[in-house]
C-alpha cells in the first residue's frame, strides 16, 4: 500500500512538470510573431546606421581625387588636393628648392604641424582606400563631375533609376565646397537616413577631421578645400537587397565596422535564446524549491538518481542548443520553411498545424528535461554534495582505479633506479604528458582554463616530488652521518625512493664497518689476554726454577733431596723451553715468516706413525683409541715436520683433556680432490670457550690453566696447516670435542717442492 502510495506521489510530480513544461511551450511559441517582427527590423536596419552613412560620406572624398585625377590626366595626393598654398606660398610644396630650404628654418613649427596634416590625410584615406573592395561589393556608385559632365562608376551603365533601387543617397558639392544631400533618399527609413547623414556632413568636413585627429590649427600659408562641382550616389538595387538578406553581410574597413544580418542571423539577435534560457531556468529553478507531494524525496527514486556526470551533461546540453539548435528551429518555423517543404505532402492547413504540433511537443520535452533536471539537483540539496557524489559520480566510482594507476606512476618515477638507464621512464612521461597537452589543444579557448588547472597540477606534483627527493635524501645523510659517528647498529627500514639502490651498498659498508670494529675489539682484547696468559705461563715455571735453586743453596740437603730438586729444575727448565719455543713457532708462522721443505708425504700413514707413537699417552690417561683411516695412500706434496707436529699438537691435547675411560676416534678417507681427518673425543671438562676461540693463541679449554698446556697446540696447528694450504675446524657439541683437518689434493700438488713463506 505504502509502495502504491509512493508511486502515485511520483507519477504526479511528473504530470505536474509535464503540464508546467506545456505551458512555458505554449508561451515560448506565442512570441514567435514578435521574434519574426523584430528580425525583420533588424535585417533592414545596418545600412541606416551612423556608421554606415560615414562609411559612405567618406568615400565622396576619395572618389573625388580620382575624378581629379583622371579629369587632368595627373596623380596628386590627398595632402596635395585637400591641403592647397594660399597665393605666393606655392614654395610649400616644393621641397629641395633653395627658397624651400630658407623659408622652412623661419617657419619650422608651422612646416612641422602642416607635415602632420598631411601624413594623417594620406594615411586615413589611404586605408580607406585599401577597403574599396568592400564598398564596391555591396554598393552601386556614380560620381559625376559637374562642370565637366565627366563620371566614375561601377555601373554598366552612367544612369541609375531611383525607383529600381533599395537605397539611394547622394552627397552633391557646389563650386565653392558647400556639401548638400540630394533630393532623393530611399531606404527603410528615410528620415533617419536623411538625420545621420546631415551629422556626417557636420563633423566629417575636413577641418573638423583634422582638427578632431591631429590638432587645432591655422596657417596663413595654406588653406583646406573641399571636393567642389561634384555629386556622389551610392544605391542598392532591390534585387541586390533581397538577395544580401538571405545571405548576411559583413563590411569592414579600418576605423569604422558595421553588419547586416541575414535572416536566419537575425534571430539570434531578437532574443529568442534568451528567452529559452530564461524559461529553462525558471522551470530548474521551480523543480529545484518546490516540495515534492508528502515530503516525498527525490533522493529516494531511482529515477532521479543518475550519474552526475549525466546531469551535468545534459545541462550543457540544453543550454548549447540556444544559440544554434533553437535560433534554427525558430527561425524555419517562423519563416514557414517546414511547412512549405511539408506542403507538397499534405493538403490545406495540414502542414501549417503539423509544424505547429511537433513546435509544442519538441518545446515541451526540452522544458521538461529543465524540470527534470531540477529535481535530480534537488536529490544533490538532500544529501549534501559529498554523499551525492558518493552514490551518483561515476567518476568517484572509478578515481581509486585511477588514483591506483596515478599511484603507480607516480611510485615508478619516484623509485627508478637510478644505477639503470631512464630511458624508457622518460618516453613514458613524455608520451603521457604530450597526450595530455594534445587534448587540452582540442579544447580551443577552454583549453586556456584546463591548462592553467593542468599547469597548477603539475607545479603541485613536481613540489611534492622534489619534496619527497630532499627529505629521502635528508634520511640517506643521516644514515651516513650515523654511520660515520660509529653508530653501527642501527637499521635502514625507511623507504628512500630513488636512493633505495644504495640502501643494500650502505648495509654493506655498516656491517663492513662492524665487522672491522668487531675484529679489532677482539684484537684488542686478544692482546690484552695474551700478555695475562703469556706472563701467567711464563711465570709458573720460572718460579719454580727460582724457588728450587734457593733450596738447593741449603748445604744441609740430604743427596735424595738435592736428586728431587734438580729432577724439578729441570722438568720445569724444559716446560719453560717448550713454552718459549712454542710461542716463537706461533709467532712465525702469524707472520708467515718460515720456511716450508716440501716432499712427498703418505698423509694417512704419517697420521699413523702419530698415532703410534703417542699411544702409551693415550694409553695412560686411560683413552681407548679407534683409528678408521684410508688404507689408499694418499701422497701430498708436504713439509712432514710441520705436519707430523699438526697430529702431534692435536693427539696430544686429546691426551691432556679426554675424559678418562672414553674413547677417542680418529678417521680418515679421501673425497674426490679433498683429504679429511677427524679427530674426536669426550672432554674432561665443561667447555665454556666458543669453539672458534679455542684456536686462538693461548687460549685453553680450562679457564683455570691448571694443566700443563700452552694454550698454543691448536693455534700453532692450525696457522701450519694454513700455511700448506689446509683447514682446520673445530666443533664443540656439548662434552664431544670434534678437530677437522681439510687438505686440497690439487692445491697441494701447484705448490713448489720448496718456498719460503712470506
């Protein structure tokens, strides 16, 4: 019910905008007797103008110097014609005689001014001169000299028939200059014709020309004439008339411009499209205030919910159709040009009553798209413009499709990379921005407004683009600052646009930097814990050595005791040897200063002989071995000392640091051009040193160097085997304790049999 209800409501606004759009048709078509009365007046009217009178006045002085000139066979100037010397100043015109040249220094304001005359009467008349073309065109002319009976016209022949004409005016000059109009005058006004004219002669004498242009002044050295014994015609036939109102004319000279409309131009001037809008308008207006029947709401009929892009295109659309569409149809519907084409087809009034109808319907269907669209605004004025554009606009539907693809572009030029050529980046700019200016060329005169907005745009966007250059520029030199101010640990997560390629160079010279800082710390602190370890391991013994030789000193000392104490002495002399020994063999070989005597080595044999021989060590720290070597020989271009002292270092801390009871595995096989053995047992004691640290110098696996070890073995290990080309790695896997010795079999076959490392 309440949908019935609804729909009744909006049947009715419809019918009520049907009837008021009937009704302003109706009254539109009632002033088309008035617009067909005043276009006429208007077609008939441009020649009785002002202007059209001086453009005619004028010419009498220009076709009289050509009569002058063809009566006495001579070519004078306006100047020369218009400006005579008075008796006994010919000299005036004689420039470059002797009495000119004497004359002009006593007279030089006078010559100046005269001079200005005459450059002004050659120039004015000369480019009315130049326009002759023009009043050859549209008028007949006689000019007759009266003393002569001499004539100059454009007529074929010398006579002109008042009654054949249209218009006819003439200027008639007696002997003495005096200027007259001639008896007859035809047009649609005579009257006014006969008015302006009578003006014209008034103001347009030359002494009043002059004076109004250049400037008040007389001389007593020349006088101004007029045309004299002269009478000038101008007319248009009624068949040239008649014709010129069907097609409309424009004549134009410099300085003076007039128009004659032709019939269908002259319903554009009689306010026949004012009137459309002005009724267009009042109906928008009406649809726009007026409530709808029981507050019922545009908004809520899909009818007058189209796209906004569609309103506002149909409102350009009615209203460009006034100044071509409507003047047309007004204009053959007034002149009867649709009915007299129709009239072959339909008989009596018919035609006349056709035309009529589809006059009304066509007018009614256009002041109803005005109600209509009023009503689709008013939905604008109901729910505010941004939920109207919101539910109406289709471009709002597709601006984040467009924003998206601007977004794009934009983000494609802001993040190029700057380590590749741009070339194809600029292409597409260039191509997008001559698209953009080829269409704003289209728009001819409202191109000028789009290129300002596009102009305005485009200086927002550069601002924008160069803004977000400086400031990611700001963050790349804060980030070097950082940098360079030791701050290493920082991290790089900002966009940094176009300098994002440099973003991965400079990670790399922070952790390059890190790294090296890191290194050197652990330098630093490696020297620190050697001097400690040095001076502890160096001190023991020499303690020792002291403590027993002052014992020694004791006469009273039994021969056991005095045996213990040298035993003593020299165990500890030796232990301070090896130290001194191993330190100077680590040493040399940091600093790459040995020398390396190369033969020819079975490397799982000398493991071996190794093994072998440091078996009653293993053997007393209660180990039991199991050995898995290659039976293949593997023959390796060597130095069999530093390599046997490499197994013998790394059996050897097995001994010193096993876990009692456990076994100890030792392995090796060859793998396509690399050599491994491993070495692998259970430490006696909890390891707490990072497995990398334990090749250190002095570094021991008990922190409280109770036991007999350097800190060396590993070290001087790995720095020999590094010195052959080898690699040694050791891992820590809770108590296991895991040695690796890698040899290249191809490296060790380029080396020398001899070098010296350096």
């Amino acid at each position: 019910m309440e949908q019935r209800e609804k729909r009744f409501m909006h049947k009715g606004w419809i019918t009520a905008g049907i009837c008021v759009a009937a009704a302003a048709a109706l009254i539109y078509t009632a002033f088309y007797g008035t617009f067909q009365k005043n276009a006429q007046n208007l077609r008939t009217s441009p020649l009785e103008t002002e202007n059209g009178i001086t453009f005619l006045y004028q010419y009498s002085y220009v076709l009289f110097r050509d009569m002058y000139n063809k009566i006495n066979n001579t070519d004078v100037s306006y100047s020369e014609l218009y400006l005579r010397p008075t008796e006994g100043n010919e000299w005036i015109f004689e420039e470059g005689s002797s009495e000119y040249e004497s004359m002009y220094s006593q007279h030089e304001e006078d010559m100046g001014m005269l001079t200005n005359y005459s450059r002004y009467l050659e120039s004015h008349f000369g480019e009315l001169e130049n326009s002759f073309e023009q009043l050859n065109l549209y008028y007949d002319y006689l000019a007759e000299d009266l003393t002569t009976g001499d004539v100059l016209t454009n007529l074929s022949s010398p006579e002109i028939v008042a009654d054949d004409q249209y218009f006819y005016l003439s200027f008639a000059f007696d002997e003495n200059g005096n200027v007259s109009i001639g008896s007859t005058v035809k047009g649609n006004d005579p009257t006014r014709i006969r008015k302006y004219a009578n003006e014209v002669m008034r103001n347009l004498r030359l002494e009043n020309l002059l004076a109004a242009n250049v400037g008040q002044w007389t001389s007593d050295f020349y006088k101004i004439t007029m045309p004299n014994s002269f009478r000038i015609t101008f007319c248009i036939a009624l068949d040239d008339w008649q014709q010129m109102q069907d097609e409309g004319y424009y004549i134009s000279i410099p300085g003076i411009h007039y128009e004659g409309v032709g019939s269908f131009a002259a319903y554009s001037y009689v306010g026949c499209s004012n009137l459309y809008v002005l009724i267009l308008c009042i109906l928008f207006g009406a649809a726009l205030i007026l409530p709808m029947p029981k507050g019922e709401k545009a908004s809520g009929q899909k009818i007058y919910k189209i796209p906004a892009e569609a309103v506002l295109l149909l409102a350009i659309t009615l209203i460009s159709m006034a100044e071509t569409l409507i003047v047309e149809f007004v204009w053959a519907v007034a002149e009867g040009n649709y009915a007299e084409s129709l009239r072959q087809y339909l008989p009596g009034r018919m035609p006349e009553l056709a035309v009529m109808g589809f006059n009304f319907v066509f007018f009614t269907f256009l002041f109803l798209s005005a109600w209509y669209l009023g009503t689709c605004t008013k939905a604008l004025r109901e729910l505010g413009i941004r939920e109207y554009i919101k539910t109406c606009s289709l471009i709002y539907r597709i601006f984040p499709f467009l924003k998206s693809k601007l977004g794009e572009v934009y983000h494609a030029v802001s993040h190029f990379d700057v380590t590749k050529k741009a070339h194809r980046l600029i292409l597409k700019i260039v191509v997008i921005n001559a698209v953009i200016l080829f269409i704003i060329s289209s728009l001819w005169v409202s191109g000028l407004v789009v290129a300002a907005v596009y102009s305005l745009a485009l200086y927002f966007l550069l601002k924008k683009y160069i803004s977000d250059i400086q400031r990611k520029y700001s963050l790349l030199l804060g980030y070097i600052n950082r940098i360079a101010e030791g701050n290493l640990n920082g991290n790089m997560i900002e966009d940094l646009g176009v300098f994002e390629p440099l973003k991965p160079q400079l990670i790399r010279i922070q952790r390059g930097f890190k790294k090296a800082v890191d290194e050197e710390v652990k330098s630093q602190k490696m020297k620190s814990e050697l001097i400690t370890n040095v001076s502890h391991d160096l001190k023991t013994p020499l303690t020792a050595i002291i403590t027993y030789v002052n014992l020694l000193k004791d006469e009273n000392l039994t021969t056991e005791q005095r045996k213990e104490y040298l035993d003593t002495l020299e165990r500890k002399s030796l232990r301070l040897k090896v130290l001194i020994e191993d330190l100077f063999e680590v040493s040399k070989a940091s600093t790459g200063n040995i020398t390396l005597n190369l033969v020819n080595v079975d490397i799982m044999n000398l493991v071996k002989q190794v093994t072998f021989e440091l078996s009653d060590k293993l053997t007393q720290a209660e180990l039991e071995l199991r050995i898995n070597l290659s039976e293949e020989k593997v023959i390796l271009p060597l130095d069999s000392q530093k390599t046997y002292r490499i197994y013998e270092n790394l059996i050897g801390n097995i001994a010193k640091y096993a876990l009692p009871g456990t076994r100890v595995y030792i392995d090796g096989f060859r793998m396509d051009d690399t050599v491994v053995i491993t070495l692998k047992n259970i430490s006696a004691q909890e390891i707490h040193v990072d497995a990398q640290q334990l090749t250190e110098r002095f570094m021991r696996g008990d922190a409280s160097r109770n036991t007999e070890g350097s800190g060396l073995g590993l070290a001087i290990a790995k720095s020999f085997l590094e010195l052959q080309n080898g690699k040694l790695e050791v891992e820590v896997d809770g108590d296991l304790f895991k040695v690796t010795t890698t040899w290249k079999i191809d490296s060790a076959n380029n080396m020398h049999g001899s070098s010296e490392q350096s």
